[in-house]
C-alpha cells in the first residue's frame, strides 16, 4: 500500500518519488513541462524551492537582499557575469614565481595574456616558462596536486 504523500512534508518526500512522479509534480508546481535534460536532482531541489516558496517559505531576507543586488548588477553589466577561460573571470591576475623570476597572467574572455602575447591555455604559458610541459592549473597553483596514497 502506498502512503498519500500529499500528507508528508513536501521536502521529505521528493527524493521519494519515482522520477515520473516528480516530473508530474514539478509540473503541477512551475506551471510548465520540465525539460527532457534536467537531471532527477536538479528537479528535486526546484521542486522543493517551489513547494517551500509557495508555503511562503520562500528566501530569506539575506537571500532576497543578495539576490536583488545580484538582478542589479546584471541590469547594469550583464557581462560582469561572464566566466573567462576554465572558470576563471576576465580580469584575474595570475603569478608564479619560478627560476628567480615574477611571471604576471591576465585572465581574458577567451584565453590568457602573459607578456603582450595571447594564449589560448595556461599550459602554454607554463611551458613557455619552464620548456617543459606542465599541467597550466597545477603550475599556476590553481588545482592542488592530489597526495599519493601510501
């Protein structure tokens, strides 16, 4: 026999639905058809944002205050939210000490600068440095190296 989830606290029972469920109540709640891509947990945590905001749970006022902020930056500058090369926003400036030497890279839209030369990786640019071939996130301290396990 199959419990009214009707009667569960909505946040609960999401996870326990099956996905053709979920997608019925995603449904029900956005007023659209989620599409085919959305993945099960994306649609769990939209569900549950909606339900909580249609109980009136919705942001708080810290939340509602950023994301206002957020909305008003965009209005003034969509392009401030643009993600440069690897994650990287335009305008980051990388530096690596390496042979005695200060190395400076600029972080663009579309790649890097590093001495008055566009490169399309920080790869390039590390060997470029070194003449040795480099992972560029690793060289420029970006990604840590994992431990090695004994």
């Amino acid at each position: 026999m199959q419990k009214n989830r009707k009667n569960q606290s909505p946040d609960n029972s999401v996870a326990e639905l099956s996905l053709e469920e979920l997608r019925r109540q995603w449904s029900e709640c956005w007023g659209i058809q989620p599409h085919v891509q959305i993945g099960r947990q994306m649609l769990e945590k939209s569900l549950q944002y909606k339900q909580r905001q249609l109980r009136g749970e919705g942001l708080s006022a810290e939340q509602q205050k950023r994301l206002d902020n957020l909305v008003a930056q965009h209005k003034r500058d969509a392009k401030s939210f643009e993600q440069g090369p690897a994650g990287l926003k335009p305008g980051t400036r990388l530096i690596r000490a390496h042979a005695g030497e200060k190395h400076l890279v600029l972080v663009k839209p579309y790649g890097f600068d590093y001495r008055k030369q566009h490169y399309n990786s920080l790869s390039e640019i590390a060997f470029a440095i070194t003449g040795t071939r480099w992972n560029g996130w690793l060289f420029f301290g970006i990604k840590k190296r994992k431990q090695q396990k004994q």
